[in-house]
C-alpha cells in the first residue's frame, strides 16, 4: 500500500451517516453488513425502499444514538426495488446525505457461489441461474451507475471482503478520497468495477525481449524498460495531470473511492510497471490514500 499525506485524517461526519448497501446476490452484501456491525454501524437489512425515508427521519432525530446507519437493499421484491430511486432521490431532496455501495461480481463467480450454496437464484423462476443474474443486473443497471462505491468481490472470500469493508469504513468514517490503482490483462476481460480504463499497449512489449520475459513489471529491469520507451514517461505524465480536476470533482461530489485500471496484453509487464508509477505520482498528492493492486499477476 502506498499512502500520501502523513498527516491525512479521517473525515469525522458531525451529522448521521446513511450508508444504502446493495447489488447483485450473491456478491457478499451480508458479509458487508456483519463487517459494518462490527465497526459500529446499525445495520437494518431487507429493507423495503419506500421505508427509507420513515427510518432516516427516526435517526435524525436521535443522531447520538445512531450515528452510522446502513441499510441492506435487495431485488428479492422486484416491485419494492424500482421505486428504490425515487427513495434515494427524496433523501436528497430533503438534504439527508448518504452514499451508495454497490457490491458486484462476475457472472461466472455469483453462479458458482450460487451453486456452492444449493440455492436459487431469487430472480431466476423457472429458469437457469444465469437467467436470474441477467435479470438483476438489468433492474440494477441505473442504480449501480449511480453507486458512489462500487466493489467487485469476484477475487474476494469473505475474510477478504470484510477487510476491504473495514478499510473502507473504519470507526471514525471513511478517508477524504481513497484511489486505487490496478493492473489488468485485456485477455482476461476489463474490471467490473473500473471507473477510468487506459491501454498501454502502445508500449513495446517486454515479452518478446528473452532476458525480460520471465520477470514483471514488479522488477527494476522491466520497469526501466517500460517507462522508458518513446511515449511512456509522457503518458504517465499527462495522465496523472488529467485526473487531477477528476479527482477534485469526487471530493466535490463526496465520493471517497474510485479504481483506475492499467491494462496490457496479459497484466504482466506493461500495466505493471505503469500502475506502479502511477500511483506514486497520486500518492505525492495531499488528501489521498493511493494502493496499487496487479490482479492477472502470477497468471500463465
């Protein structure tokens, strides 16, 4: 992990927070919420939508009592659920301030865990369990674009997602803007939960240099390599540049969390290096907390 500013402190909220938990079934939203309990949080889960409101009056009422709420929201009643955005948009309305995590994983992880489980999926009626993870990602589909965190759970057992939930919402609330950088390879798809997407493909590929081939990005050898071919340093450098008003706008809109995603062929070499430049530029910034994940590293 690499931070930036020693002296970054967590934002302390003076009002209540509402934290609204939901996404696709099966992408861990109970481990989230037991995650959050432990940390503090008063979760209510399967929550009809169109109580929200009724239970954000009742807590800002007693804000000492119940300083962080969370409420679990699923498609379970796919009635309830559409009216899930005129909900959050009458909090808005009345000045209430709360965010969005969306909990997401790849098709293929959900059916697996659905059938590790031996249960249906809600949505799926008489037919595959597929057939029910499409349709939920089409009544999920505004929602999730409109999510202030999104967080893909394909690579994470429980123990994991509870940790990322734990860094996300410690006690004293979440950090001013958390960044982080990842490195991809194309050939095993894009990120779920990508915010930005940029190729260096562009650069010329240390695979076919033998010396370089059996090393990453990770080594100085192949770093050196990459970010010195034509064109790289300039990219890293206007790249950092252009995210600089983006970043500035989240803290203006009070987002606290985006992923920024490197790719190359496989997410060896290439993507590797330049992910980890990058985010040591951001990390130089004030007010951000800058980690640096390779995830098709180690794959053949």
């Amino acid at each position: 992990m690499t931070q930036g500013d020693d002296s970054l402190t967590p934002i302390k909220p003076e009002e209540s927070e509402l934290l609204v938990v939901t996404g696709m079934s099966g992408a861990g939203r109970s481990t989230a919420a037991n995650a959050l309990e432990d940390h503090g949080w008063y979760v209510v889960e399967n929550l009809p939508p169109q109580m929200l409101s009724t239970l954000t009056e009742l807590v800002a009422r007693m804000p000492q009592s119940i300083p962080k709420l969370a409420v679990v929201v699923d498609v379970r009643s796919q009635e309830l659920f559409h009216d899930i955005r005129s909900s959050l948009e009458a909090l808005r309305t009345s000045g209430v301030n709360y965010r969005v995590l969306f909990l997401d994983a790849a098709d293929d992880t959900l059916v697996r865990r659905f059938e590790q489980g031996r249960r249906p999926h809600p949505l799926q009626d008489e037919g595959r369990i597929l057939d029910g993870i499409a349709a939920e990602r089409e009544v999920l589909k505004q929602l999730r674009e409109a999510s202030d965190l999104v967080v893909d759970t394909s690579e994470l057992n429980v123990h994991a997602l509870a940790t990322t939930i734990t860094e996300l919402f410690s006690e004293s609330g979440p950090i001013v803007l958390r960044i982080n950088v990842m490195s991809f390879g194309f050939k095993y798809g894009l990120p779920v939960d990508a915010n930005y997407v940029a190729d260096v493909r562009f650069i010329p590929n240390p695979h076919w240099v033998p010396a370089l081939r059996p090393q990453t990005g990770l080594d100085q050898p192949v770093s050196d390599y990459v970010l010195g071919a034509t064109g790289a340093a300039d990219f890293v450098d206007r790249y950092v540049h252009a995210l600089e008003p983006v970043l500035e706008g989240y803290r203006r809109e009070n987002k606290h969390y985006a992923t920024i995603a490197i790719g190359c062929t496989g997410g060896k070499h290439r993507s590797v290096a330049v992910t980890e430049e990058i985010a040591k530029r951001l990390a130089q910034q004030p007010r951000l907390q800058v980690t640096a994940h390779h995830r098709d590293l180690g794959r053949e």
